[in-house]
C-alpha cells in the first residue's frame, strides 16, 4: 500500500499568492538645522513677504543708477519748468505724478521723488548694513571673550557696555557732526558723514549684541561637549572658534536681522535734524525734513519718503522674527 502524494506546487503557489509582500524599508535621513530652520521659515508666510520685500530693496539700491536712468531722471537734475512760478508747486495734481515723474517732483526745485527714493535706499542701506556688521564684530569679539574668560576680564568689559548704554548716542552723533571737518581721512561731502554715521551708529550698537553673546557664552561654556573637548587636550582658541562661536550664529543672526531697521531709523533721524548727510545727497529722512515746511500744499511729498522709511522697517522686523522663530530651538512647526 502506498502512501498519497502529496502535490507541493499547489501549496507552494497558494503560500506565495496569499503571503503579504514585504514593505520597501525606507530610508532614514536626517535633516540638518538649516533644513529644519528653511522648513520652519517657508511656513511663515509673514517672514516670507518681508524677505522678499527686503530681498527688492537691496536690488533697488544696488541697480539705483540703472533703475533710474530706466524710470527715472538724475537725483540732482532740477526741473524748474514743473514747478509753479507763483507758489512753488508742482504743477497737475498729487505733487505733479506723471508718466514721465512717477511719483512727483519735489516742491520748489522740481527734483524727482522717485529718483531720490531709489537713491536713498541705498544710502540707508549703507548705513544700516555697514553699521550693523560693525556692531556685531566687535560685540561677538567682546561678548565671547568676556563670557568665557570671566574674572576681571568679564568685570572690565561688562562695565564698558554698561557706560555706551547709558550715553545718549543721538546727542553725540550731532555734537560730533558739528565740530568735525568737511574733509577727513581723504574723505570729503557725504563720505565723511556716511563714515562717521557707520561709526558711530556701529559702536554704540555693539553693547547690545556684547550682552547677549556673554550671555549664552556664560551657558555654553558649562555644555557637556566643552568640557569633552577640554578633557581631549583641547586649546582655548579650539574651544572658541570650534564649540562656541558655531552654537552662537543663531542668536547673533537674528539680532542682526533686528539691529538693522533700527540703525535705518537712526539714519532717517540723524538725517531729518541735519546730523545725517549731507545735502544735494539723497536720503529719506532728509526728504521729511525738507517735506516740513510744504506739507500743507504739497502733502505726497511727505507720504513717499514716510511710507518708503515704514514699508522698509517693517519688512525687516517681519523677517527678523520669522527667522527668530525659525530658529528656536524650542519650535514645534
């Protein structure tokens, strides 16, 4: 009697057909911290707007000279035919908006408004930019080396940012303009102003950025990773350049990101009291001091440069928190 066969094809068909198939295993990748911050960045439609915003601008004031021989007429170009004889007026309605003047002509010499406001971009830029970087060199020198070495280091320089806080920057900007000399440095005109503006504006900014650099550098010098690094053999200026100053780009990024439209009120400012640069030089807060004493008759041409000084803030300080928020570590989005 012989044992029934058994047909395993059939089984080994059914098995194959009714099993499962294996899932792909996918894999992992890790995003690094400027992915993580560009994700959260690009959700913040806010920041976004006023990147871009800032992001024109800056186009604005490096092609100012194409812009304007495209759009526009010479800053200092006066046109006395678009200008009432009788009062002193733009001719036309709006301060003499026209096709060939797109935003008007300036009341009494018929300068164009668009071309002072393309070129005064630039020169707030200047300022604002320069400044900001001047400040935030000298605090993250300062700012690291007093929080890390401590003692009469920290002691000396904590004392220093205490005393530039308390001096009244604005009063010494105009008491320094007032005595200073019309050439300086082989410098002459506006240069001399620009210069002494960065300078200034620039150093007593730095205090701001010194505390809070000292600040996070009192925290991270007690990190698990520094003292690593230390019980390796690691030299002071490894451990600086190394394991502090890279955990300290956030903060210092988004200071800067706020410093700047700050400095770009300070210039409109200085400007607008005479301390800023000098005239036939064009500059927005000169503009609104100009703008003054016709504002009654003419008042677009007090709107433009206002609005142009608000739009360019305000843009700044939407970008600057959406890349505060960006870059929190603490985030959820």
């Amino acid at each position: 009697m012989t044992a029934p066969t058994h047909d395993t094809s059939a089984d080994t068909e059914k098995s194959t057909s009714g099993s499962a198939e294996p899932a792909v295993a996918r894999k992992v990748e890790g995003r690094s911290l400027g992915r993580i911050a560009w994700t959260r960045l690009k959700q913040d439609k806010l920041a976004l707007a006023g990147g871009i915003v800032v992001a024109l601008l800056i186009l604005v004031a490096v092609f100012a000279p194409l812009i304007v021989s495209l759009f526009g007429h010479p800053p200092n170009q006066f046109n006395q035919d678009k200008i009432d004889p009788l009062f002193g007026t733009p001719k036309g309605a709006f301060g003499g908006i026209s096709g060939e003047h797109l935003l008007g002509v300036e009341p009494n010499n018929g300068r164009d408004v668009f071309s002072r406001i393309v070129y005064g971009a630039r020169i707030s830029l200047l300022v604002a930019f320069l400044a900001a970087l001047l400040a935030v060199v000298l605090g993250t020198v300062l700012g690291v080396v007093a929080g890390y070495f401590g003692g009469w280091v920290d002691a000396v320089i904590s004392r220093v940012m205490d005393m530039l806080l308390s001096f009244p920057q604005l009063l010494f900007i105009i008491s320094l303009v007032a005595v200073l000399p019309n050439d300086l440095f082989g410098l002459t005109g506006s240069s001399v102003r620009i210069t002494i503006l960065v300078c200034v504006i620039g150093f007593f900014g730095w205090p701001n950025v010194g505390r809070i650099v000292r600040g996070q550098t009192l925290s991270l010098r007690e990190k698990e990773y520094v003292e690593a690094a230390r019980s390796l053999g690691a030299g002071r200026r490894y451990v600086l350049f190394k394991e502090l100053l890279p955990n300290l780009v956030a903060p210092i990024t988004v200071y800067a990101t706020l410093m700047i439209p700050t400095n770009i009120l300070t210039e409109a400012a200085l400007s607008y009291l005479g301390a800023g640069v000098r005239p036939p030089t064009a500059s927005w807060g000169q503009m609104l001091s100009t703008a003054v004493d016709t504002y009654e008759s003419n008042p677009t041409f007090m709107v433009v440069p206002g609005l142009a000084i608000f739009v360019t803030v305000l843009a700044f300080n939407l970008f600057g928190d959406g890349v505060r928020d960006a870059l929190d570590p603490k985030g959820t989005r």
